[in-house]
C-alpha cells in the first residue's frame, strides 16, 4: 500500500494547532504518519493534495487497481496513480502540458478548490472560482469564516492546516443533499462507523423536540455541529461549534427555545418565531406561551396567561391552532409520539399524570396526590424513568419547595402503570436533569434552583456517589458525552469519575 507519509521533523520546531484533526483522520486512514510523526508544520505539495482528494472520494483503491495515465513527466511512482485518477476524471490539471509541479507547494485555494469538488461542487458549471474558493467554502460551512480569513492571511499552506480543512469537510453536506460527507463514505464502506465513532466524527443525532433555554446546558447536536444558546449575562445568541470546540458561528443574535430537525423557534413577547437553522425567518405565530414543543409539522404550546394554561397546536403554516389537551399543565416529556406531562385531567379535580397520544390525540393518566410533582424524566429501554418530588412527611400540611424527598419512578412506554424503585438520597435537595447510561444513573442534586453536583449511582439504586468536583446547572446527553453550557464544560460519560475534556474557547462569544 502506498502511503501518504510526512517525514519526522517540524519546520523551526513548529507547534501544530491542528494535532487532533490530524490523529482523527490517521484513524480513518487518511493521514498517515512516519514513526507517529504528521509533520504538521511543512507545506503541502501538489502531489499530496492529490492524494488526500482521492482518499476524501473514496476512491483510493479504484486508483491503485486502474492505474490510469497522464501525461507528466515529473511524478513519481508512488503518486501516479492518484494524479492519474485525478487527470482522468477532470479533477486536476498539470502546470503545463508535460509538468504537473509534483513538489511544488499547493495554495489553501487550490486545496479548498479540491474539497469542494468532492463535495460535488464544479468550478466548470459556476459553483465558485479558485479565487472565491475560501468564501465558498465559508458559505457550505465546513470554514467559519474566522478559520478562512486567518487561511488567506498565511503565507504557507501547512500540513498542519490540511489537517483541519480535511477534517471539517468530513463534517460538510454534499451539494443538493443533506447527507454529510464522512456518512457516504460509511455507505460507500470506505470506512466503518465504527471507525467514525473511534475518530469522534459520528454522534447520534439529536434532532427533535428538544429544549434550549437560557442559562441551561447545551442540547442540540446535527449534522457535525453542536448549537446552543450563549449566556454572559450582557448579551444571549443562538451559536453553534463543531464537536471539537472550532469553527463558532452566529446563527441567531438572539436565544432559541425549541429546536426541531431543522426548525429553530424563539419565544419573544406574543409570538413564536420559527426560523431554519441558517438563521432564515421561516413564519410567526401569534401566541403567547412559556412551554413548547414540536412534533409532526406541528407546535404544541402551553397557552397563557395562566388562567388557562390548556395544551394547545399550531400547523407550521400557521393556518390551523385548536386545543389538545383541555387542562392546566406543567412539566412534560416527549417521547416518540407519545406526551408525558403533568396536569389536571380535565374530568377529574386532582393532579395526574398524563400520556397524551399525538397521532390520535387521545390520552390516559395515572392519578398523583396533591403533594407529588414530577420535574426529571429520561426514557431509558423501553421505559420512562421520571423523579417523583414530595414531602417526607405528609401530615405537616404543605411544605417549602426545598423540602421534597425524590423518589425514582418508572412507568413501561405507552402505560401508566406508576412503579416507584427507590428514593434518592438527595438530602431535601432538588434532583434535576436525570439521565441514564449503560445501566447507571446520572443526576443533579441541587438547592434553590443554584447549580449542583453530578452524581450517579447503579440502577438499582445503590452506590451512589459525586462525579463532578465542580457544580453544574443541568446536563444532557449527547452520544456519549454529558454537556452543560453554562460552565463550558463536556465530561465523558464513559469513565468512573467524569473528566474535563475540553472548554469551548472564548473566542467564540468575544466577537460579539
């Protein structure tokens, strides 16, 4: 096999930024490496920009088994086949008739030029030009523009920024098409998911009805990018970032409030605005609510003032909103197409705990005592498990918010058949943003509603221990990975005691 290999040494002892991208794609062998060595901080040459296109096509071993000719003189054995490929398919050109300029440095615009023809842009049928290659490449969003203008003010074109511009393209839609450049290649089995995964560029998408609020935890991740919600207390926007923390982007200079696919909405005064996720003004509705989601091309919106509370819908065109559920409601859960939310059941004066169907609109409850509320639910192999809030002694009438004992229950999807597991022992604190992991629970024991620890414990309610060394607002899962914005901070799921992995670096709010 031939490779794509660097030699052993850095260019003046150059610090690469870009190591990780580099280790990300060796994983998926398309950067090799002489003796672990990337040499990240020599420029790139004409012959291995080639190479890395033929790779990021998919096509490396179509060109080693054909072969194919060219008519340059000046390259080498072990590059032959790629530029072949390339000269072949009209992917490449030479310098002149004879010369293809194999050891001459490469141009970021004549790379970016090669990754966005794999993406399936034509500079031939107008799509950009090789001077305009960059703002292309900002406008299809695998370059922020911070990332391109810093690329067009270099004077070389390093390894070290191949590295990164490869990488983001693995993250970039193909034109016409919502799917992302590293997903047709696990359909082409170029590489496995598996590998995607090692490499840290497959998540689980998630997608629908989702919450985003201010001064809440990061919980929105499509298509390679994480979006979210800034708070520095000045100023709130809607952003997003690239997995590894890169490459932030405005989407909104404003907050979002439920994302679903592709849908952003934003509550602001009477309205819900309703937008894509390029920031384009979609529809506004007039409502006025403080709790919804989205399912099905419809949004379900708890209607104020809070005299009447009720559930009701509204069509993405705008033109049909009725009533779903003709009760008071608070807290809920969407799993599927089911609902799960807490209310009054409309035939009945007592508190209860609601399923509502939202294909057929019919619903079922399961009757709570006036001193029980539910404020944490997680869906967990084939069950919602939901924390049941009330007071360790029911005969003192009443008691303060802060003095509820929580209780673990669970309930099979689809039934209402309560079964309480154990009681948490959280010390009358408030428990919030449960989830659940490979058999282990994970949850946030706080007071007064201020940021808390990380705990976990069994699922059998046993062990029971502190995660965090640093106190969290809320968490959501996202693959494998536990995020909370407000602190920045991403800790792995998959080890005993959670660790920092990273900090979304600042400069991606100081712009604004």
């Amino acid at each position: 096999m031939l490779l794509f290999s660097f030699s052993p040494h850095y260019v003046n002892a150059y610090f690469p930024e870009n190591l990780q991208q580099a280790i990300a794609l060796n994983k998926l062998g398309l950067l090799l490496h002489t003796n672990g060595d990337f040499a990240l901080g020599e420029e790139v040459t004409r012959a291995q920009g080639a190479i890395m296109l033929v790779r990021l096509l998919g096509k490396e071993e179509e060109a080693r088994n054909l072969n194919l000719s060219h008519p340059f003189t000046d390259v080498p054995d072990w590059a032959s086949m790629y530029v072949g490929y390339c000269y072949q398919n009209g992917l490449t050109s030479g310098i002149s008739k004879t010369k293809y300029g194999t050891a001459q440095n490469m141009t970021v615009e004549q790379y970016v030029t090669f990754i966005l023809r794999a993406l399936g842009f034509s500079d031939k049928d107008g799509d950009f030009t090789l001077p305009t290659s960059l703002q292309k490449a900002t406008e299809v969003n695998f370059l922020s523009p911070d990332e391109a203008e810093k690329l067009k003010n270099s004077t070389r074109f390093l390894r070290d920024d191949l590295a990164l511009i490869s990488y983001n393209a693995l993250l970039a839609s193909l034109k016409g098409s919502e799917l992302i450049l590293s997903e047709k290649m696990v359909q082409d089995k170029i590489v496995t998911e598996d590998a995607l995964k090692e490499a840290g560029l497959l998540v689980p998408e998630v997608n629908a009805g989702v919450d985003i609020n201010t001064n809440t935890e990061l919980i929105f991740y499509y298509k390679g990018w994480l979006y979210f919600n800034t708070d520095f207390f000045k100023n709130s926007y809607f952003m997003k970032v690239r997995l590894n923390g890169t490459g932030g982007q405005l989407v909104l200079p404003k907050p979002a409030n439920k994302v679903y696919g592709d849908n952003i909405f934003v509550k602001s005064s009477g309205k819900v605005e309703r937008y894509n996720l390029n920031g384009e003004l979609l529809n506004t509705y007039n409502i006025t609510t403080d709790l919804l989601f989205a399912y099905d091309n419809w949004l379900y919106y708890r209607a104020l003032p809070y005299s009447d509370l009720k559930m009701r819908r509204i069509s993405f065109d705008g033109t049909t909103d009725e009533i779903v559920f003709d009760g008071p409601y608070n807290i809920f859960k969407q799993v599927d197409d089911l609902c799960y939310l807490t209310g009054i059941a409309p035939t009945e004066e007592s508190d209860a705990l609601v399923c509502l169907n939202l294909k057929t609109l019919e619903y079922d409850y399961y009757f709570a005592p006036w001193y029980a509320y539910y404020p944490a639910y997680c869906e967990y192999n084939g069950y919602l498990y939901l924390v049941k809030a009330s007071p360790p002694s029911y005969s003192k009438g009443p008691p303060s918010d802060y003095l509820y004992q929580s209780t673990l229950c669970r309930t099979r999807i689809g039934e209402l058949s309560l079964e309480e597991l154990f009681v948490i022992p959280n010390e009358l604190h408030e428990i919030s943003s449960l989830e659940i992991y490979n058999d282990k629970i994970y949850y946030i024991k706080r007071i007064f509603g201020w940021p808390g620890y990380l705990m976990s414990c069994n699922i059998d309610g046993t062990n029971h221990k502190i995660l965090s060394e640093i106190k969290l607002h809320g968490i959501d899962v996202i693959g494998d990975y536990f995020i909370d914005l407000i602190l920045l901070i991403v800790f792995a799921q998959s080890v005993e005691v959670a660790r920092q992995l990273f900090y979304i670096v600042d400069y991606v709010f100081n712009q604004f």
